[in-house]
C-alpha cells in the first residue's frame, strides 16, 4: 500500500497573514510492539520524521514516535511575507522520503 | 516565517482497552436453589408475562439455536435459575447480564411462567 | 385457537387455520378489501412494513385475539431488511435471504396488508390518504415511516447522484448498487464513504460496512486498495472495536478521519469519483454517500416532526407528543437513549401496541420497558455488541444498564458474538413477520 502525502495551504493570503498548514500521510505507523497471529513480533516500520521549508529556509520540523497512530495528521500555522513554495518531506524507517509541496501568492 | 504553532495529532484514535467484568461471585451457585425455590413461589400475572416476555422474542426465537438458544417450553425453575446465575454475574454473556439485572424477583417469576407455558 | 370473526358480524366465524387456508386457495370469499368493509371493531391502521411497523401490526393483532381491525399500509410488495444489508455487502448472505413478505401476517394474525403509499394524514378526520385517493380511517394510527434521506445535505449529491455513489442507507435496490459495484473494483480503485451526521440510523452501520467492504477486498487479495472514510463526527459507535479490527484484519487498508483532519465535507462531484473537503480532495472509483436523515416523508407532512426533523413522543407509550391518536415509533421518532436500530423499533412497536390495546380494548397496560442490541461484524467470525436496558425517566427513555464487547476479546467470545446475530436476525423476522423458519 502505498505512502501518498496530503497537503493543504492557501493559494492566496495577504503579507503577514498567520496561515493554516495542514499535511497528512498514509502509512501504517507499524511500532514494532505488534504482534501477528502466529504471536511473531512484527517488525518497526514507521515515518520517522517530518520536516517542512518555504523557499528552501525550515519552517517546522520534528521527530515523530513509534507511539504515533496509523497516518499522522500534523498541522501548524504560519506567518507569510512573501510568494514561494512549501516543500514537505516525511522519512520512512527503510530510508525513502516522500515528498509534497504547494504555492502560495502572497499579495 | 517567524511563527509556528504545532498540533500533532494522532488521526487514528488508539483504542484503550476497559476492565472486564467484576468478578465471580463465589457464593451465588449456592443461592441459586433457595432462589429457584422463593421466586417459584411468587403470585404471577399471565398478562404481565405476555408482556415481559416480548422483548425477549426479538432474539429466542421458537426455532432459535446455536447462539442464542430457545427458552419457549424450559422449565421454569431452570429459567429462573438461569436469570439468578446473569444476575449475579456468575453466567456469563453481556447481553443477558444486563437484562437480567433490570429484573425484579416478580418479573422472573412472571417471565418462567410465560416461557415454561410456551 | 383465535377465532377471527367477520368483520359485518354476519359471516361464519373462521377459525385462523381455516382462515389460512381460504387465503391460501385466493382468499374468493374476501375479494372486497376489508379496509373498505362496514366497520364494527376498533381500528388500527399502521403506516410502514418495516422492523417497527410490521411489529406493531402484528402484536396488535396477535394479542387482541381478533378484537381489533388492523390495516397495515406499506409502499412495497416485499422489505429487504437494512439490517444484515452490511453481511450481503460482505457476501456472506444473498438477496433474497434479507428479504420478507407480508403474507403471514395476512393470513395467520388476519392483518390488512394494503401495498402503497400514504401521501396524507387528516388529523381531525382520523384518516389517512393513500396516492390513489383512497381515505382509510382509524381511531388509533401507528407511523413508523423509517428515516428520509436529506439529499442537498452534501452539495452536490441527489436521487439522481445515488445512482452512481449509493447511500444504501434504505434496504433493497440502493445496498444491490452498492454490492454491484463494491464487486466490480479491481486492486488500487479506491473506495471513499462519506458517514452522517447524528441523528442518524444505526450508529454503527457505517463502521460495520467499512470493515465488510474492507472483508470483500482483502478476500479477493487486493492489497493497493484503500477505503477512506470522511466522518462529520469526532467519535462513532463503538469505535475503539472497530478501528482494532481493522488494524488487526485490514492494515494499511482503512483511513478514517474525523473533522479535525477534514475539516468541513464541502461538496462531491460524483460523475469524477471525488470528494471535496476542508482539507484536500479524496478520489474513489466508488463513493458510498451517506447523508443527513431526518424522519420519513409522512411524518413531516402531518406535522409530527420537531426541529430536529423527527417526531417527539411520551416516553412511556411512544404516543406523539402532537397528537393523542397517534404514536410514532422507529427511526422516525426521537427516543431519547436508544439508538435508531431496527430493535429499538421492534421494541417501542411491543410498547406501542400494548398501549394502544389498553386504549381501545381495556387491556392491562404495563409500564414500559425497552431493550436494544446492535451486533456488528468486523471480519469473518469476528462480531461485537452493544446494547441497554431502557425505561422512560425524567421525560425521556433512558438507559438502565449498557453493555459493549471490550478490544482484546478472545477469538472464540467473537465467534459466539456473531453466532448470536445469525440467531437474532431469524428471531427478529419471526417477530415482525410471523414467519416461522
Ligand atoms: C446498513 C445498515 C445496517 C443496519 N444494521 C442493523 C442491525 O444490525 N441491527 C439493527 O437493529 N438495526 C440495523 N439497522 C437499522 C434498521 O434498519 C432501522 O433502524 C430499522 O429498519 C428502522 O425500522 P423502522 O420501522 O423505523 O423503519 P423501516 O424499517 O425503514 O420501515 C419503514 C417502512 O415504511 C415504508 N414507508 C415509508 N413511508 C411510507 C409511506 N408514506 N407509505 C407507505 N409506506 C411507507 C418504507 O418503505 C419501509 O418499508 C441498519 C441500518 C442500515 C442502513
């Protein structure tokens, strides 16, 4: 099943608006404390840590937990000067990175 | 790009697991007789039966078996019985522990009436 | 044996086996239908075949033995039950299994059946207008016309629209849509289902029917599919069951999120498969539409209905709070604690009928109680349970004693669990239906 990212930023807002970001992923979040029918531990496999930047320059990052339920749900505010692109980018335990961005006009 | 507030939220609730049920209670089999005995003896209503008894048809159908058995034709000692050991926790199922638990002494007496009647 | 006499008093008295047997060899004898006839009994009339109604009518008349004259009017020949609609869906039970006639109760409790549509109630006359004209009277009416979908509650969504993207939130042709199409998905086509807003019917439904749709996919072998459920509530029916189930049976498969992920559910556009919302757009090659309800179309027409869109009644009869004469029971009416399930409404049917023979006929009435159980079924031998105790208190039916299955049940109490609702379905059928399998 894949990892697909989900993002949401304005299009527009005015210079020094507080703006409303929200990003989700798909991921099973598997925490490794599991155990599967057989009663065989099922191993860790969970999206390690998100981090976002507005033309190139962070914005929020953070590490997340194995204790993080299935497809984390992250939002955060912030305030826009200027028009550039969100990038987000979210890491999985085996290494792949999946990624997201999003414009925004700010008059 | 001054300032960032941050909600994490986990978008999948995690399920908390609750207690089980209160425990056995280790003197109730040898209640169950003096039980059988007091309820057996109590005046009963046939109308009030009829009526008692209908919500418990939503489930003990005549031909019910398996999972939920038929009580039509039982004895009404062993329906008593069988309503003392839900009420006192001693049998288990959670849907007979709450309707037994909403019984008073003479609703048991009227429902062994109607069901050994049936 | 029940004697059932002729309704002019004239005729010969029919025993019940000999009254099934003139039905079944074409009934020559009561060609005139009895609803037209010379009246000299207490009339009941009962608008809706369903869990409720069909209950009603058939309690009326069992237990009056014949002293009451009780008509019950529904719109179709045949009722597919919504309850075990979701066990079709997961292919476990055919059609026709959850479908039921009305001919027992016709011929063994000697019920009016009349197949149509009452379009009017005339409180002042005491009668009820069919489509085609016809005025039945009544000197006590039970409506149990079940819920009314709110269409432009979702923009964008229409009786046209759930051609396409079923609601199948009313039994019959919508859940074969719905089945038709759920079978037709291949590996990687999603599925998005939108949920309802309380008040709405069977708390748990929509839940039950992701983890059957969930059952059909994983059953096939499909692993890229996924099922994203949109709920304008925060919290739903036994929801700490149902998302362990489907971590435990589906991984990965399921994605429910609430209005603090989705924000508002802004719109569908059904010809594109997509789902609008406050957050981003969710796309499906099937999308299970479930609006707003309020009571059926009847209720509001004769003004039985609140703001809320469904009928208030007295706790302690399920007797209209508008109208002495009638008693609502079901989906239509708000009944306080109780859930919108069809055992409530089997319930409030025994309640209400033992009122209104005590009204009509002097019986003894008792005081009211009520019960409900909601099974549903996660995975293949995996079902749960909730359910109450109910007695009128305060004004409002209100549970006495509540119960619901725990996460980490063993397997073998969720094997039982299910077994139990296979037994309770026949038994429920029996009840309304006075079909004895
Ligand atoms: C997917 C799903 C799963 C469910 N599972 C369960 C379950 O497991 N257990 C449970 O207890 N409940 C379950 N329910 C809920 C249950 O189906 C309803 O609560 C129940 O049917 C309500 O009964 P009712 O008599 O109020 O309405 P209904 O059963 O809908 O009956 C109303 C009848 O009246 C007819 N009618 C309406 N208006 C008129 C009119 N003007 N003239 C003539 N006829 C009219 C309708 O066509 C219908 O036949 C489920 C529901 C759904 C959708």
């Amino acid at each position: 099943m894949s990892s697909r990212p989900r993002v949401s930023v304005p299009a527009t807002a005015a210079s020094g608006d507080i703006i409303e970001i929200k990003a989700l992923i798909s991921h099973t979040m598997e925490s490794g404390q599991r155990r599967d029918a057989s009663g065989n531990r099922i191993p860790r496999k969970i999206i390690n840590a998100f981090a976002c930047t507005f033309n190139g320059e962070p914005v929020f990052s953070c590490a997340i937990e194995p204790a993080v339920a299935a497809n984390p749900f992250l939002s955060f505010s912030a305030r826009v000067t200027e028009s550039g692109t969100f990038r987000f980018t979210w890491t999985d335990d085996d290494g792949s990175v999946f990624e997201a961005e999003e414009a925004i006009e700010v008059s | 790009m001054v300032k960032v507030f941050i909600t994490l939220a986990a978008a999948m609730l995690a399920g908390l697991p609750v207690p089980a049920g209160a425990e056995e209670k280790a003197g109730a089999a040898a209640d169950v007789e003096a039980y059988v005995q007091r309820v057996s003896e109590l005046a009963v209503d046939p109308a009030y039966g009829d009526y008692l008894s209908s919500p418990c048809t939503s489930c003990h159908g005549a031909n019910a078996a398996g999972g939920i058995p038929a009580i039509q034709g039982q004895p009404a000692e062993a329906i008593i019985a069988a309503l003392y050991e839900y009420k006192s926790e001693v049998r288990e199922n959670a849907v007979m522990r709450s309707v037994a638990s909403a019984l008073s002494d003479e609703d048991v007496a009227a429902l062994a009436a109607h069901f050994s009647q049936q | 044996m029940t004697l059932i006499k002729d309704r002019r008093g004239a005729g010969p008295l029919l025993t019940r086996r000999t009254f099934g047997l003139l039905a079944g060899a074409g009934a020559a004898t009561l060609a005139l239908p009895s609803y037209l006839r010379a009246q000299d009994k207490p009339r009941v009339v009962v608008i809706g075949g369903g869990a409720g109604g069909a209950t009603a009518a058939r309690y009326l008349a069992k237990d009056s033995d014949g002293a009451l004259d009780v008509t019950l009017i529904n719109n179709t020949e045949t009722y597919t039950t919504c309850f075990f609609s979701n066990i079709y869906l997961g292919g476990y039970r055919d059609l026709q299994s959850i479908t039921h006639g009305y001919d027992a109760l016709v011929s063994q409790y000697g019920i009016n059946k009349v197949t149509g549509t009452a379009v009017a109630i005339d409180r002042d006359a005491k009668t009820v207008r069919l489509e085609d004209g016809t005025d039945i009277a009544y000197d006590r009416l039970v409506v149990a016309p079940g819920i009314d979908i709110i269409y432009d509650s979702i923009a964008g969504y229409s009786e046209e629209a759930a051609e396409t993207a079923p609601h199948a939130w009313k039994g019959g042709p919508q859940t074969e849509i719905l089945k038709t199409r759920l079978d037709a998905l291949e590996d990687g086509q999603n599925i998005v289902m939108v949920t309802p807003p309380n008040p709405y019917r069977c708390p748990p439904g929509p839940y039950e029917r992701v983890s059957m749709m969930a059952h059909v996919l994983k059953a096939k072998g499909y692993t890229q599919s996924k099922i994203f459920v949109l709920d304008p509530k925060e919290t739903f029916s036994k929801q700490a069951l149902f998302q362990e189930g489907w971590e435990t049976h589906y991984p990965g498969m399921v994605e429910w999120y609430g209005p603090d992920v989705i924000g508002e559910i802004a719109g569908v556009d059904v010809a594109a498969g997509a789902v609008e919302t406050g957050f981003d757009t969710f796309e499906g090659a099937l999308l299970n539409i479930i609006p707003a309800q309020r009571a059926g179309a009847i209720a509001v027409e004769a003004d039985l209905v609140n703001e809320t869109g469904f009928c208030p009644i007295d706790a302690a009869s399920m007797k209209s709070s508008a109208d002495e004469n009638i008693y609502v029971i079901g989906d239509a009416s708000i009944a306080g604690d109780m859930p919108k399930s069809g055992f409530s409404a089997n319930s409030q049917a025994k309640v209400a009928a033992m009122s209104i023979r005590a009204e009509l006929t002097g019986s003894s009435a008792f005081p009211a109680r009520y019960a409900n159980t909601c099974w549903s079924l996660i995975e293949t031998d995996d079902g749960v349970k909730v359910g109450a105790q109910y007695e009128p208190a305060e004004g409002k039916i209100t549970a006495t004693s509540t119960f619901v299955s725990q996460p980490g049940e063993t397997a073998e109490l969720r094997k039982e669990t299910y077994e139990e609702s296979v037994v309770w379905y026949d038994s429920m059928i029996a009840d309304t239906f006075g079909i004895t399998a």
